[in-house]
C-alpha cells in the first residue's frame, strides 16, 4: 500500500495507461487459470 502511494500509476480511473492494465488482466487471467487446473 505506501509503495502504490508513493508511485502511482494513475490518479483515477480513466487515468490508467492501457498496457498498463492489459498486463494486469494477463497476470490475473494467468493465474486464475492456474488455480482451476489446480482444483480440477
């Protein structure tokens, strides 16, 4: 949490950069994968 505040990537919403939150989406979908074949 203090990392995030003292280096933001955005102040709000319609701030963020794309790639940005493209890469996020991939890491999370990566990993929620990984946890299904984990349950499966």
């Amino acid at each position: 949490m203090q990392i995030v505040a003292s280096n933001p990537l955005a102040l709000d919403e319609s701030s963020i950069d794309q790639a940005i939150l493209n890469n996020e989406k991939d890491i999370y979908k990566a990993s929620w994968t990984k946890f299904i074949r984990k349950m499966i």
